[in-house]
C-alpha cells in the first residue's frame, strides 16, 4: 500500500481552467484549496467513487467528456496537417513520486507544444500502468503523459504508449531513479536527472486528437488530448521499475459520447 498525503498532488494540482471561474470567483491556484479527500485506483476511494467523495470532484461522475477513451482509427477523420508541433528538448527534470504516480517536474520553458495557434510549455511528465488509452482494442503496458499548460492554464497533454521491446535509452535516467516511497511535495530531494525528451517521443507524431478531461480527479474538462499512435518501446525490466512502485493506477475508459476524433500529425 501507498500513503497519500491529504493535499492536492501530481496531476490534480493543476490549476486548470473552469468554466465557471469567473462567476463564481473560485481560486485558480489549487493550493489554495482546502485539502480533498484520499482518492486512489481501488474500493472505496477507487475512480467509481472519485465523483461522489468531494463536490470539486463531481466532474468525474458526471462530466461528458472524460478521458480517458477508447481510439479507433477506423472513427477517426483526417485533421488538418499542422494544427499541432510538439518541440521539446534535453533538459534536467526532477522527479517526485506523488502517491499516485512518478512524476517527472520540468522547469525549461522550451518545451512546447503548439496546438492550434496557441503555445503550451511542458510542465511534467508521468507515468501510468497499464495505458489508460486504448487503441485499436490494444491496451499497453505504460502510457506517459506529458502535460503542457498555455498562459491561460489551459491544459494539452501528449500521451505516448510504451509496449515491451528493447531497452529505452532515452528515459533509461529516468527510470534508474524513480522515487521508491512518496516525496514530500516542498522538498524535490532526489538530484536533478537530465533527459533527452526529443529522443523520448517516437519518430512519427501522428496522433488521435480530442477534447477530454484529467484522468484524475477532479477530472476537470476541456482538456486537449494528443495521443501519439506510433508507441515507443521499453524492456521487461524497465517497465517493472514502475510497475514494481505502481502496480495499477489507470481510470477505467469513460464514454466517448459522439465526441469527434481526429487523426493529425504534426
Ligand atoms: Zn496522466
């Protein structure tokens, strides 16, 4: 078992753009925000009750447009060519185990995506076991997300599948030094660990693209998904250093409800 911390962590630690925000007067920094209840991947705060235990999280249950969702190609339709470029680069990040998944925080700021004019800087990227997409009806041992935030706390992420294949140079610093037990938020203890993120990402950025949410509470919508269709590769071995710290924090797949799909590459 894991120990969580009862603060707002990894991925619900963004603040992300709600509708309702300007009405309503609602803090934009979630640090602000009085603590949220305990959520994990299992019973009786596992992601069929994420809804129901705290009324920030109520997106999670009702939301019509969550992620994260089945892909198939055959549903997709051919998006415009260059309405997203990913650019990321070498760079050092510091990694903290959140309880909830590794993650990798980046400082640089010249990681960017640009996705339909608009640019967005990488923010961190993290780990989930096994893929919480699924495409074609495969479902992979890891996807990573790599979530990018624009000036307006908009949100893209990228999600990159891993299958099992050959060893992964790339991250290989990475994944030598995931933190076994949960870091303390205001202490990023562990050294820095430089990663060439270019070399991360597969060769080919044709991607599926639609309009999703969090995969974590509070599930908050509006989110631009780019899921990379081309997976990169990771050994048995490697894939276990996460597995190992992680054995299942994937949300199960939500309702596509007629949402658009589209196919694009960069
Ligand atoms: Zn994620």
């Amino acid at each position: 078992m894991h120990s969580f911390k009862r603060h707002l962590t990894g991925l619900t630690g963004l603040s992300v753009m709600v509708a309702s925000v300007g009405v309503l007067a609602l803090p934009l920094s979630s640090d602000n925000w009085a603590s949220p209840p305990h959520w994990s991947y299992a019973g009786e705060s596992g992601p069929s009750h994420w809804s129901a235990m705290d009324p920030r999280f109520v997106a999670c249950g009702q939301g019509k447009a969550q992620s994260p969702i089945d892909l198939e190609s055959r549903d997709a339709k051919s998006g415009k060519a260059g309405e997203f470029h990913i650019d990321y680069e070498k760079g050092a990040v510091a990694l903290v185990n959140n309880g909830h998944t590794v993650q990798a925080n980046v400082s640089d700021a010249k990681d960017t995506v640009v996705f339909d004019g608009d640019t967005y800087r990488l923010s961190q990227f993290h780990f989930h076991a096994p893929s919480e997409h699924v495409t074609d009806g495969t479902r992979f041992p890891l996807e990573i997300h790599f979530v990018n935030e624009d000036g307006k706390k908009r949100v893209a992420v990228v999600g990159v599948m891993v299958k099992l294949g050959k060893p992964n140079e790339s991250l290989a610093p990475v994944l030598k030094s995931l933190p076994a037990t949960e870091t303390e938020k205001s202490t990023n203890a562990s050294p820095p660990v430089t990663v060439d993120l270019a070399s991360v990402l597969p060769h080919n950025h044709k991607a599926y693209v639609y309009t999703g949410s969090l995969t974590t509470p509070p599930c908050t919508e509006g989110v631009h998904w780019i899921v990379l269709t081309e997976p990169i590769q990771m050994s048995s071995d490697q894939i276990a250093t996460f597995t190992r710290l992680f054995p299942d924090n994937h949300r199960p797949l939500q309702k596509a409800n007629g949402r658009e799909i589209d196919n694009e590459s960069d």
